[in-house]
C-alpha cells in the first residue's frame, strides 16, 4: 500500500516537469509580454524597456529562462507575481478555498443527484422515465457552461430575483476569513442572515459546474448499474429474497460504484476547467479567476505557477480516488 | 400433498420478434426428501421452469399455471413482498456458474449471514455461529477465517460450497440445484454432488437437481423428469428410466453416452432442439425421430400412462420398440 503511494507520488515529477514545460512555452506564445501589457500605448524608453526586461529576467534566452525556472521550483518557490509582487504560492492559497468550496460543491450536487438518477434509469430502462433521465443528461451534457451559465442568472438572479448575480457574499457582511470557505466563515461569524447569503451565492455557481459532471455521473451510473443488474450474483441476492430496493441500491450498486468512483475522479481535471469558466462568470474570487487575469497581465509566474499547482491538486486528487477504488474493490486491495 | 406442486406450467418471453415459449405445459411434483432429476438439453426450458418457481425470471417473462403451489401456498396468489418470504428460506436455489453468483464485494460471512438476518432475524454474534456451523457442514476448512474471506480468494468449489451453505442457511424445505456442477472440475464435480446428497439426506429437504449429465442423473437421483423443447417428454423413477427408456428422445439420449456406446462411432441425435421460428406443428421431437410418421408431422402427441413413463408420444417404446408403429425398426438416421 505505502510502495503503491510512494511510487504513485514519484511518477508525478515527470508530469510535473512536463505541465511547466507546456505553460512555460504556451504563454510566452501568445503575442505581448508583461511589459508591453504594463506600459500599453504609452511608450517606453528603450533604457527602461532593457531595465524592466533584465529585472524580470527576460533578456534571457528562453531555455535559460526554463531551466531556470525549473531550478526555482526544485526549491519550492513558484515565483513572485509581476503584478502584485505578491509570492504565487501565497495567492495561490489565498484564493484556492474559494475554488475548492465551489468545486465540492459542484461534485456533491453532481453525485447526489447523479447516482440515484442513473440507478432510477437503469431499473426503469426503456421506460418514459428511463429516456427522461438520459435525455436530460444528455442535454446537460452537452451544455456550454458559459451559455448555461448566463441562462440560470437571466432567469433566477434577473428575472426571479432569487439568487444574487455574482460573488460569493453580500456586500453587507464582513468578518476575517477563518477557514477560507465562506460556508464556514459566514455560519462561524454569527452575523445574521450572513449563512443565507454565502449560500444563496453558492448554489447557481454550484449546479452550472456541476451540470456536466452530474451528467456523467448519471450516464455512467446507469450504464454500469445496467451491466451489474444482469450479473449471476444479483440473481443469487434476488434468490435469497431479499427486497428490491435492498438488491439493487446494495448488491448491484455497491459494484456498479467501482466504475463511477474512477469516472467521478477523471471529473476533477474537468472541474477544475470548469471552475476557471464559471468563476468569470459569477465573479467568484478564486483560482480561476486568478487565472484568467494573470493571462491578461501577462503575468508568467502566476500563470505557470498557477496551473503547476491546479495540477497538482487534480493529480493529488486522481491519487485519492485510486486509493479509494481499491477500497471499493476487495480484488484490486488485495491485488496490491 | 406434494411439497412442490406444478401443473401445467407455462413461460413464455416476450422477445423483438413475437412470443417465445419457454416452458410448455410442465407438470411436476417433488415430495419432502425426495431427489427428482430434471434432465434435458440446453433450451429445455428445464432452468426457466425452476427459475418461474423461484420467481426470479425477468419481467419480459410472463408466468401462467393451473397450479403453482409449494408447502400447501399458492406462489400464483402471493404477492412479491410474501413471496420473498418464502424464497430464500423455504426454498432456495444453487446456481451453475458458483464463480460469479458470488457478489465481489462482500465477504463470505456476510452473504451467508446476509439470509439469517433478513429471514430468521439472527443477531451477529447468532449469525456468525451459525455461518461457521453451516461452513463446517459443507466442508470448507478453517471456517473461521473464511468469513471474512472474499470471493476472489475462493476456487469454484469452494464457492459451490459456500452457495450451497447460503441455500441451507435458513433450513430449506426444498433445494433447486441449476446444474451445480457443470462448471466445476471433473473430481469436484463428484464431491459437490456426494456432498449435496448427504445433506439433503440429513435434513429430509426436497432437492431438484436441473442437469444435463445423465452420469450425474444415474449416480444421485430417484426420479428423473426428461424436457425437450420446453415440454416434459417423460417421467420415470431413475431405474426404470436407463433400463425401458419410454420416449425415442429419452432412448436417443442414452443411447449418446459414451459408456453405453457399442460401435466405433458414438451415436448422436441429429439436428437441434427447434428454436422460436421453427417450432414443428405437433411433436415437437418428429423431426429428429428416427419413428416419426405423418401422424407424429401432424397429431399432437398424447401424455401416455404411468406405465410408458408419461411419455408424450404417439409410438412410447417398450424395450427399444415402438408400440402399435407401422414400421417398427425406424428408418436410419445419419448420425
């Protein structure tokens, strides 16, 4: 168990190297540079333009610029921000809470809804509710998350006027971050209705990036649950008389969990992506928001930083559910 | 009274291209502590009759009966949730494939306790003696240790032991075994099959062994129901079956095993048991009878008497021959 972990973590510095390689290049691809974006039509001295260039180290050649780069992440440092001169790492942990809320949230109204859904489809297949569900997914699946997004504010933040259009609290309330997740800070402070508030802003965030992976969820939950219904030892659980509820939200599901775990874990990266496109959209003070503003400052060390350590998390994450499958699956445990 | 009454017991499936039917007016009883043998091809509709006893057939299956009684109730009139009282506990099924009518995910100790729990209401600590005694009881090792052991550490007769100690768990009136061998080693075969005698002899319960091996069919049971095409062709105790075979299918059939086998060539029955679409319009078996005659291509055949076995036949044989046939040699069959 430990050697699967340690070996796990080990092939993540190839990855690693490769994921800066590919920021590193994908970034300075893009026409202008932090200066240019910083001094815009005003001019600038060719002296300054040197100075400005040496004092961020871009007079260099580019894979010295990269090597490095990568000598100051073998030291742990991701660099200081051009913007804010503010170290990556701290606004990187500054922000990550924000994201980290919305995704879990995200996931959790994706698999409460999705796994139910998907065994409600495979028990009914063919039925009216079986093409309901999957046409539902099917659409969900296949929505923008930018269009679904402006969707759900036109209608319940402008329309309705039940959710606020952006942010993660009113305006009303202050209190100090504690944990970095408003869900707790606003419960912790006391403050009345500041709870309510952090919530309220939670959910559309919440259901527009949820909306693909509780798609996936859903059409996988069923596609499995329909394998397993068909299994000998389903049969032998029905033989022994148990209850159909019991046969099938236990037996069947407890095996049809092994493939939906690994696909609620490929989500992650997709989250993530996600959560970059639905912050913009709700103004949500987090990573991807972060991340976006870096690329329009040009800002590189953010940038490369910023998505070193999003990967980071995804893989920490991917790790996470393998260990968890081989919970769910007594073969694969004893395998290793 | 009987403890497993069935008369005139019908199955059919609907399928994309009409009806399909399975099981085609079986009639068959089985007492307390008696072995019947259900014996037949694949397609004899022998494992889908059992399975519409156990109400464990899908729901594309529709189920028709005069009679469908087990223990003095009626299984038509029950409903679900009376039902899976009954199944389970009084009556509780082995399967062919032990391998995988495991579930992967729970250890043996909790798929036997899982039925003490549901049906006798058992606490842990009562189910975990009993799962060790019940273990013992079918010859498993270390008992102990194997509770907590998954299927996939388990080889096929051992997992044959441990459904056959989940069929038992709750004291069965009557044990359906689905070709319980078929899918083991040929030494383990016997020992799951002496194994499963004996405890059926120990705790006088009622067994139905579906197989398709008439060696296993001579060595266990006392009488013997043979089922072509979804019907029940013949119906002997197991003596007067290998000795006056009744029905040419039954004949031909014993005449195919290898032990009994005369010439250099072993003798197999030509064609194959008719499927959805080519259904013959009376005996179901003329097309591959050496003694059909018209009559047999165009009269349904009558259920003869105790005496001919319950053969369903225009011609029942009687020591090889058939009685009141025109040309009682039959033409030759290429083999």
């Amino acid at each position: 168990m430990l050697g699967f972990v340690v070996r796990r973590v080990l092939l993540v510095i190839p990855t690693f190297i490769a994921i800066a390689f590919l920021t590193f290049i994908a970034i300075r691809l893009v026409p202008g540079d932090p200066i240019e974006v910083r001094t815009g039509e005003r001019g600038i001295s060719p002296e300054r333009l040197a100075q400005f260039r040496h004092e961020l180290g871009l007079d260099q050649p580019v894979w010295k610029q990269f090597l490095d780069y990568l000598w100051q992440l073998a030291h742990g440092n991701f660099g200081t921000s051009i913007s804010t001169h503010a170290p990556v790492l701290t606004e990187f942990l500054t922000l990550f809470p924000a994201t980290l809320e919305l995704a879990i949230s995200a996931m959790l109204f994706a698999t409460i809804l999705g796994i139910p859904a998907g065994v409600i489809a495979a028990t009914r297949r063919g039925t009216f509710i079986d093409y309901t569900l999957m046409g539902a997914a099917l659409t969900g699946f296949s929505m923008p998350i930018f269009w679904w997004g402006l969707l759900l504010v036109l209608f319940f933040s402008v329309n309705l006027g039940w959710t606020p259009v952006s942010g993660r609290i009113d305006l009303l309330y202050y209190f100090e971050p504690v944990t970095g997740f408003m869900l707790i800070d606003s419960w912790l402070s006391g403050e009345e209705g500041a709870f309510r508030s952090a919530v309220m802003h939670l959910i559309l965030p919440a259901i527009v990036l949820g909306t693909i992976p509780l798609a996936t969820i859903a059409r996988m939950t069923r596609s499995a649950m329909l394998e397993i219904l068909g299994e000998d030892y389903v049969r032998t659980a029905r033989a022994k008389g148990l209850s159909p509820f019991r046969v099938v939200g236990f037996h069947a599901l407890r095996n049809a969990l092994i493939p939906v775990v690994t696909v609620i874990g490929l989500q992650v990266g997709a989250l993530m992506a996600g959560a970059v496109l639905t912050e913009y959209i709700f103004s949500w003070p987090g990573i991807g928001t972060w991340l976006i503003e870096s690329i329009n400052r040009r800002d590189y060390p953010v940038l490369q930083g910023g998505i070193l350590l999003v990967s980071g998390i995804v893989i920490l994450i991917n790790i996470l559910v393998d260990l968890l499958y081989g919970v769910l699956n007594p073969r694969i445990r004893h395998a290793r | 009274m009987p403890l497993l009454e069935i008369d005139d017991l019908t199955v059919e499936f609907k399928t994309a291209s009409g009806q399909f039917r399975a099981v085609d007016g079986v009639s068959l009883t089985v007492d307390r502590g008696e072995i019947l043998a259900i014996v037949g091809e694949s397609g004899s509709g022998k494992s889908v009759a059992m399975l519409a006893v156990m109400g464990l057939l899908p729901w594309t299956a529709t189920v028709s009966a005069k009679t469908l009684a087990f223990d003095g109730r009626d299984l038509l009139t029950l409903s679900p949730r009376e039902r899976r009282k009954v199944i389970g506990k009084d009556m509780a099924m082995i399967f062919q494939e032990p391998m995988s009518s495991l579930n992967p995910c729970f250890t043996v100790g909790y798929q036997i306790g899982e039925s003490l729990k549901v049906h006798l209401g058992l606490s842990k600590s009562e189910r975990r003696k009993r799962s060790i005694e019940l273990l013992e009881a079918v010859g498993i090792p270390d008992p102990e240790r194997r509770l907590s052991a998954f299927p996939h550490q388990l080889s096929g007769g051992m997992s044959q032991r441990v459904m056959i100690a989940i069929a038992l768990a709750c004291r069965p009136k009557l044990i359906i075994a689905d070709e319980p061998t078929t899918a083991l080693d040929v030494t383990i075969q016997a020992q799951i099959l002496e194994l499963l005698v004996s405890l059926q002899r120990e705790t006088d319960t009622g067994l139905v062994l579906i197989t398709h091996d008439m060696g296993v069919v001579a060595e266990t049971a006392e009488r013997v129901s043979v089922h072509y095409a979804g019907q029940k062709i013949e119906e002997q105790p197991v003596g007067p079956l290998f000795a006056d075979p009744h029905h040419p299918y039954t004949a031909a059939l014993l005449a195919a095993l290898p032990e009994r086998a005369k010439g250099k060539h072993l003798p197999s029955i030509p064609g194959v048991v008719p499927g959805q679409f080519d259904r013959p319009p009376a005996c179901l078996f003329e097309p591959r009878c050496r003694f059909a005659t018209d009559r047999c291509r165009t009269k349904v055949p009558p259920r003869q008497g105790a005496i001919a076995g319950f053969a369903l036949c225009h011609y029942p044989l009687t020591h090889g021959r058939p009685i009141g046939h025109p040309n009682p040699e039959g033409r030759e069959v290429a083999a």
